[in-house]
C-alpha cells in the first residue's frame, strides 16, 4: 500500500471511530463515546509516528522524501469569535508540533493555514473541527448559567472570548499529552524523528512564508470565565462533535 492509500486509510478509520463517538454522544452513552474516541486519537497519533519513521528511514539511504510538505487552507471564519477560532487552531497544531498554524486576516475574515504534511495537517483540521464544535457548545452551556448580570454587552464578550480562550489552551494541553503518550509508546527514537520533521516543517515555512509576527493583547474576561473555559477544555472528549453534520460543515478545505 502507498503512502497515500494509507494516510487516507488511516483518516477514514479515524473518522469512522468519530461517527460511532457522535452517535454514542447523542444517546447519553458517554463511557462508550469516551472509548471510542481515546481511539480515534490513537489512530492518528500512531499512522503519523509510522509515516515519520519511514520518511526518515528513506531519507536516511538516500531515497526521495514520500512526504511533501505543504499547505492546507480552511475556510474562513466570520463573525465577532473569528480570531478565537484561529486561535484554536493555533493551539492544536502547537500541541502536535509538526504542524504550523498561519493565521491570516482577510478584514472581515479571518483565515487558517496549515502547514506541514498531509497526514498531519489533516489530523489539525479534524480534532480542530471537532474541537471548535465542542467550545461552542460548553461556551452557549455556561453563559446560560454564570451570573454576568450588570455587565456590559463588552463585558460579556470579553467573558465568552475568555472562556474559548481558557478552552482552547486546555484542550491542547490535552492533546499534547496524549500524542507525547504515543510517543513514550513507540519506543526509543520517535521523539528524534519527530524534532527532525518540526525542523523540515519549520524551514518550509521561512523559505516559502514571509511571516509579520504580531502581538495579540486580549483584553481578559473575568477569573470565573477562565476557570471555567479550563475545567470544560481539561474535560472535553477529542473527537467529539455536538452538532449532528456540523463536521462535514466546517471541515472544508484545500491542499497545495
């Protein structure tokens, strides 16, 4: 089997085991969703270690490099939580380490790209699709719930923006270690090949990339808005969808 046919193997199994983790969410089976998508995370963990391992074996002897780096471009995202949405993004690539997240202000838009190869930039976008549903959905639960009486229209953003900020560092938080599992797992070695695939990716991106660093200075919401968005991004399952369909909505894109 080519490197192709497995990487899309591999995402069609994980994608699968998220379609069963959804299904036993929307009827309450919350210990069999857990499994299902401990799973799933397992399954992109392990297929990106393999292709990182064999593409160093080959480049090792001298052979041509099956991987190629490149660019995957997301929809953009609209509305007042664009940037947080971005922001997202940018911690779960973080957290996988070989995949660089370029945020790109389009004015109103707000755009993501992800740079790194396909196997892995395609596990960004689904654990951020499912990711970005999840926060939207623990955010809506606890702004029905927290007293935010007295507040300002401003102040209330300002919490909800604190909330899915405080979410998306927590939920990357866990990602990391699940994947720095994977990597204790497979045994001595993987951590060198992974930091020589960071280092190609991280070079693709400063000889392709002209990259204007800028300084996002939030404006913080209350200590409770990030308490909360913490306890809710240490909690969430990775995979899980809360919206019937909602993957297929958001997890659009295009290769280059």
């Amino acid at each position: 089997m080519s490197v192709v046919n497995e990487t899309e193997s591999a995402i069609k199994r994980a994608a699968r085991v998220l379609e069963q983790a959804e299904q036993f969410r929307r009827v309450g089976e919350d210990g069999s969703a857990d499994a299902a998508l401990a799973r799933a995370a397992a399954i992109m963990a392990r297929h990106s270690i393999d292709l990182a391992t064999i593409d160093a074996e080959r480049r090792a002897l001298g052979q041509a490099s099956q991987e190629q780096i490149g660019r995957l471009i997301l929809d953009p995202f609209t509305g007042i939580y664009a940037k947080m949405f971005v922001q997202l993004y940018t911690e779960i690539a973080a957290a996988v380490g070989t995949v660089t997240a370029i945020s790109v202000d389009l004015g109103k838009l707000q755009q993501v790209w992800l740079v790194g190869t396909e196997a892995d930039a395609e596990q960004v976008k689904m654990l951020g699709v499912s990711l970005l549903l999840q926060a939207q959905d623990a955010m809506a639960r606890w702004a029905k719930t927290a007293n935010m009486s007295g507040l300002t229209a401003m102040e209330k953003f300002k919490n909800r923006r604190q909330f899915l900020l405080s979410f998306a560092i927590a939920a990357a938080d866990r990602i990391r270690g699940t994947l720095n599992q994977a990597v204790d797992e497979a045994g001595d070695g993987t951590a060198i090949v992974l930091i020589d695939r960071k280092t190609r990716v991280d070079n693709f991106v400063k000889e392709t990339y002209k990259i204007v660093s800028k300084q996002t200075n939030w404006q913080p919401g209350t200590v409770d808005a990030a308490i909360a968005g913490t306890v809710a991004g240490r909690n969430t399952n990775i995979g899980q969808t809360a919206v019937n369909g909602g993957r297929r909505a958001i997890a659009s894109g295009s290769r280059e």
